[in-house]
C-alpha cells in the first residue's frame, strides 16, 4: 500500500482518530472540522488493505452522501488503488434502495446510504453513522444498522449534538458511565483550533490573538448560544428541562457591570452560597437603581477556609451602601450564617435553609426578574451556563425540585443560589432605607450598625 504522510493531511485531532483501533468509535465533535474527510481515508484505507470487506455510510441527508463519496474518490487516487465509482446503484430492488457505490478490483466496495433505517436490512461488514444524532429515527437506524457488524467489523458513530432525549447523547453518557466499553473522542472547535485547524483555514501560521478573534466570531455569527454549545462546543443543551432558557439569560447579560464597589450610589444586597470542598462558595452583589438590580460583583471562594470566606463577606458587610444579605444556612452553612447575623444584626443578615419549597420561591424569584429584565448579569461563559444548569424536575412523589449536575464550568449552580438569594435580600427593599420599628434601643442599634464605616479600600474587592 501506498507509504503516505498523515501530516500533509490531517491535523493532530484527525490523527488521533485513524490511529485508533477499536471495534467501536463515536466522535462527539464541532461541525466543519474535518471529521467526515478523514473517516473516508480510514474506510478506503480500509478497502484497500482488505481489512474489511464492505463498508456502509449513512448520514442525515444525501448531499452529505455525496461529499463522503467524493473524499473516497480523491483517497482512492491518492492509494493509487485500482476502483471505479459506479454511480447511484439499485442494491435492493424488492424496496428501490439506491446507494453510491465504489467498488475495488479487490472485491470490497463502499456504499454511501440515506438514513432510511431499512437500508441497512440484510447488510453485512464495517458500518459508518455520520451525524447520528440529526437522523430521522436513530434508534431504529441503530436496530437495523448494529447487527450488521455482528462477525466483527468495526463500527463508527460521528456527530455533533442535538439535545439530551437523543441514542447519540445516551451511548456517550454510558461510554462515560463505564456502561458502555467503546472508545470516545471528543472534539470541540476550540481544541480543533488549538491544534491547526484556522492555520489550516488562513494557510498561514496564526497568532494566539489571531485565533481567539477568529473563535469569537464564530460565536457570534451563531447568534443562539444554543447553536454554538451544540454545533461548536460538544455540549448537549436540553431547553426542555432547563429552568431558565438561555432565550432568557441573554437579554439581561451586559458588559462593564463588575465594578469596584467605592463608588456605589444605590443600595447593595448580598447573596452567598455556602461551600467548600466539592461546591463552590459565591458572594453576588447587587446595586438596586429604582426597580432595576445590576450585578456589581460575583466573587468565587474555591477551596478557602470559613474563616477567610467570612473575612470576604465581612468586607463587603462592612459597606456604607449596603442594606440586606441573604446566607444559604443549610448545613454547614448554618454557622457560618448565625455568626454573621451576631455580627451584623438579625435583620440585615439572615440565614435560609435550603428546603424545597424555599428553593422554589428563590428560583422563581430569580426568573421573574430575567422574564421582566430586571436584573442584569456579566456576559460570562462560566455565569450563562451555570444559570442554566438548573432543572425543575418532579418527583414520584409529586414534590418539585431544582437541581444541577455538577461541572468543571459552572460547579453546582452555585452562582445561581448566590444570586437567587441576593435577589431575595432585595425583594421589598428599595433605595429610601430601612425603617426602624423596633422601640428598643438596642434592636435599633443592632440593624443599624455598620452602616456608615467608610474604611474598607473597595479597589480591592473584585
């Protein structure tokens, strides 16, 4: 067989994949980056080398059947192998089932199907699934098309994603669940880009900044970060189940909130959920400006002691302009929550413990505020998808629950909680101030006090 250089051809990521072996592959992966090119080398390699002895390809629709044969054709040259393209060839007449054929003088052939699952009846050898989880019926397309493999050929699956609700989604959460003994690649267009491909593009080698422009216009040209997550970014969103749609995240996302807090001219509110090892702890402060709450700082502990956490929240307590904080007090939180309403008066300071229908009411609350655009938040990667982590889920016992995976990105919809509770400190409160109603001295003193320190450096607060 023909001796070729892979690197002429295909980037790292490409390579990593022909080198690969297994019986079974699934890419999950960005569009446009290639992944059909080479998996077409893989099959003529394949045919060439009589490792197989026919290979069936399906893809969503016949114009991507078209492409893959016309990259087999441009291989077949490049093997110097000895084939012909046959065209659009009856191969079960009893159902007028065409596909394309090419067929070697070695006996194997190619054959690029549509998804029709009953194309792949009576089929035998190496089977190919292009963009699996945009197919009409993939379960029925994986029925006809699995036993197909059966004395040992391998099988591919390639896809970008669609939801959560779809066999592409599920057989890569059981490969990561260790129920499924298949080998994953996984692909997002920001790695593709790390390793060549916008040098590829350009054909000429690319700056670091040159890369990072190029990345953010595509994501802009998405327009939907729905779009862009699933078709870029090998993240399957599930709108179904998501609380708060990021149709509704966007809108109240802006540039230029986070600020230093010193010079603050309405009143802030604070929300902090509590964590420490596995969660995140999250400070989310809010400056209220009439009926309008704009962020102004979220600020991340990652793995800090309780006793730094509440140095930073002290800080911020100690604000002139601040009003009202809201403390997640389940847990281990509850400590920490009761010192600070010791240290700041019961009013000001109030711990909640997280029940169900008190996460209701804080989530909730939060979304009425982005359906009426009364709160705005930093256009951030890490604050978009941790507000969108949240599910609202029903139990078999009728109880409503809201609740997040946990991730790299978002943790566990810390941010959320942070914000949902400073939104809470808010609710009811506006710029005028707080009244007193208590007639002891003492109570007074104690929901007043702290209010007028001015001797915290604000500069160092984000």
């Amino acid at each position: 067989m023909t001796n070729i250089n892979l690197d002429d051809f295909f980037l790292p990521y490409q390579q990593r994949w022909l080198e690969d072996n297994s019986t079974y592959k699934i890419w999950e992966k960005s569009r446009r980056i290639g992944a059909t090119y080479v998996q077409s080398f893989e099959d003529v390699r394949d045919c060439v080398s009589k490792a197989v002895e026919e290979v069936w390809f399906s893809s969503a629709d016949e114009s991507a059947a078209r492409e893959y044969i016309e990259y087999c054709q441009k291989w077949v040259k490049l093997f110097n192998s000895a084939a012909k393209f046959l065209g659009s060839v009856v191969i079960d007449s009893d159902n007028d089932i065409k596909a394309y054929v090419i067929e070697f003088t070695n006996g194997t052939t190619i054959n690029a199907l549509s998804s029709n699952p009953k194309r792949f009846r009576s089929k035998g050898g190496k089977i190919i699934l292009d963009e699996y989880a945009h197919h009409n019926n993939p379960q029925d397309l994986w029925s006809a098309a699995s036993p197909c493999t059966m004395w040992g050929a391998p099988t591919r699956i390639l896809s970008t994603h669609n939801g959560q609700n779809c066999q592409f989604y599920k057989f890569i959460a059981d490969i990561k669940a260790k129920k499924l003994d298949w080998s994953l690649h996984t692909t997002p267009l920001q790695l593709a880009v790390a390793e060549g491909l916008v040098d590829k593009i350009c054909e000429k080698e690319t700056t670091d900044e040159e890369r990072q422009l190029w990345l953010e216009k595509q994501e802009k040209n998405c327009v939907s970060t729905y779009t862009w997550l699933q078709e870029y970014c090998c993240i399957a969103v599930d709108e179904t189940s998501a609380f708060l749609p990021y149709e509704l995240i966007i809108p109240c996302e802006a540039d230029d909130l986070l600020q230093s807090l010193e010079n603050i001219k309405g009143c802030l509110y604070v929300g902090m959920d509590i964590g420490r090892d596995h969660d995140l702890s999250v400070i989310w402060v809010l400056e209220k400006l009439g009926k309008v709450v704009y962020t102004r700082l979220v600020k991340p502990l990652p793995n800090m002691l309780y006793q730094k956490q509440e140095e930073e929240l002290y800080k911020i307590l100690n604000h002139p302009k601040f009003r009202r904080c809201c403390l997640d007090a389940t847990g281990l939180g509850n400590q920490f929550a009761e010192r600070a309403s010791l240290e700041f008066g019961k009013y000001r300071v109030e711990g909640l413990k997280f029940t169900n229908p008190l996460k209701g009411d804080l989530a909730y609350g939060l979304r009425t505020h982005f359906e009426n655009r009364t709160v705005y938040i930093p256009s951030k990667p890490e604050i978009r998808e941790d507000l969108h982590s949240i599910q609202r889920t029903t139990t078999s016992s009728g109880h409503t629950r809201f609740d997040a995976e946990r991730s790299a990105l978002t943790g566990h919809a810390d941010r959320f909680w942070a914000l949902a509770l400073a939104l809470y400190a808010a609710k009811g409160n506006d710029d005028e101030g707080i009244e007193i109603l208590s007639d002891c001295p003492y109570e007074a003193d104690d929901i007043i006090r702290g209010m007028c320190d001015e001797d915290i450096d604000w500069d160092d607060m984000l």
